[in-house]
C-alpha cells in the first residue's frame, strides 16, 4: 500500500492587504481575459447589436470589476470570521457562481424577458457564461493558491 500526499493550502487567515492584493489581481486578471473572450465571442458567435452586455467593451469591465470587489468583500470576511478560509471559500465561491449564472440561463429559456438587455441569441448569452467561468477560475486560483503564498 502507498500513501499520496495533498499538497496543502493556507489553514490559517491571511493578512488582510493579502486578501485585497489577491482582490486587486484577480480583477485585472479577470478584466483582461473577459475582454479577450468578449472578442473572440464576437468574432465566432452572431450578436445581435442591441445586446447590451456585449455592445462595446465597458460593461464587460464594469461587471467583471463590480461582481469581483463583492467577491472579495466575501472573502474578506469570509477570512476574518473563519479559521480556514481557503477551505470556506471552497464551498461559498461555486454557489456564488451558479447565482450569478441564474440571470444568463433565464436570458437562455426566455431570450425576450429582460428588454433592457436587448436581443439575447444563445451565442451570446454562451459568451457571457464563459466569462462568468473565466472569472471564477481565475479568482479561485488567485485567492486560494497566490494569496496563501508568502
């Protein structure tokens, strides 16, 4: 019989400028890649013009940036008021996704529910699914492997 090892992650919290560095990376990070899955969306998938979220490059900056500052406020207190945040965040960062994916798969099931939004096609409501992933990956990786690092 042969044991493995895990490699571990930070069991104790982290400095609070810690946590506001890794929000502050995880942002840019974030930013950058959605602007370049927003473009590549663009190039492959037919977007009606009046959609909203994906007419220019600004609510793509603007949403990426305002959905990550409350990522960050959670994990913020999420590393204040736990013993082991990273472990926490595990289980609070996904349900955080499948809530901000809920207005995406109801632009799916009914593309003319939110006028405001304009025309919602299933390439671009697929575009900005990926981008909620993109952001996901990137913050998760950011706040639980570059943030416990010292």
């Amino acid at each position: 019989m042969t044991s493995t090892t895990v490699p571990s992650v930070a069991t104790s919290r982290l400095p609070f400028t810690r946590v506001l560095l890794a929000g502050v990376i995880a942002i840019v990070l974030s930013v950058i890649a959605n602007l370049v899955v927003r473009w590549l969306g663009m190039l492959v998938a037919n977007v009606p013009a009046d959609f909203v979220p994906l007419a220019t490059f600004q609510p793509t900056i603007i949403y990426t940036t305002l959905f990550l500052v409350v990522a960050t406020l959670i994990f913020a207190l999420i590393n204040r008021f736990t013993s082991n945040p990273i472990r926490v965040w595990y289980i609070v960062a996904p349900i955080g996704l499948l809530v901000s994916l809920l207005p995406d798969v109801l632009l799916l099931v009914n593309p003319s529910g939110i006028p405001q939004v304009g025309t919602a096609t299933t390439g671009a409501v697929l575009i900005l699914m990926a981008m909620h992933l993109v952001g996901f990956v990137i913050t998760m990786w950011v706040f639980t492997r570059w943030a416990p690092r010292t």
